[in-house]
C-alpha cells in the first residue's frame, strides 16, 4: 500500500526530529524515492531495523541498499555493496568499515543521486 504526498505530509507535522524531517521532505519531492518518505512518515516503531546478515541475503553485488531505518551489526558483508541508511549502531559501522563497505546517509545520497538510479530499498 502506496500513502499519498498529502498523508505523508499530515503525518510530517507530529515529527519532532529536524534530521527525520529533512530526510522526509527531501524524499518526498523525488518519485524513487517516495518509499523511503512512506516508511520514515509512520510510526516510530514501525521503522525497520534490519541485521548485516538481512542486507547481504538481499542484495547483488555493486548495488546500493537503503534502509529506512536502522543497520544492525548481526552477521557479516561479503560482498561489494554500498549502504545508505538514515542509522547505524556503533558496531554496525565498525563492521562495514573495516570490511571496506562504502557507507552514506540517507539525506547525502538523495542530493548526491535524486533520480534514485541504481538504488535498491529493503
């Protein structure tokens, strides 16, 4: 189920977070990457947290993975991909980096690529 810009946008004004805020206007205005704005529009607890292991089942080599939501250190990368995400826990982070994964914020990367091309969203 698609929401409409007019529903993110209702929801947009019960959010606090000025970083969450940002990251939801700024999706919103770009078709690919609408979805990102859907899931960071909703609940709190319904943003998804996902485990190293989830990202490296799912995703190709050389593509790039958005998260909405958190990257978890559970499992390892073993393959040459870049994630973009709007959090990492700290061994996340330690884990991607000495495995010379290439890590973004979610804001950077919609200025960096706003037609979304190559992107993939888990």
């Amino acid at each position: 189920m698609t929401k409409t810009k007019t529903k993110i946008e209702k929801q947009l004004r019960k959010k606090n977070d000025s970083e969450l805020t940002e990251i939801i206007i700024l999706s919103k205005k770009f078709p690919a990457w609408i979805r990102v704005a859907e899931v960071l529009s909703g609940p709190r607890r319904q943003t998804p947290s996902v485990n190293l292991s989830e990202i490296n089942d799912g995703a190709k080599d050389g593509e790039v993975v958005v998260i909405p939501g958190k990257v978890l250190s559970g499992g390892e990368i073993d393959k040459k991909i870049k994630i973009v995400a709007k959090k990492f826990s700290e061994k996340a982070r330690e884990k991607l980096l000495k495995g010379n994964v290439e890590i973004s914020m979610i804001v950077e990367e919609i200025k960096k690529n706003p037609e979304g091309k190559g992107i993939r969203i888990l």
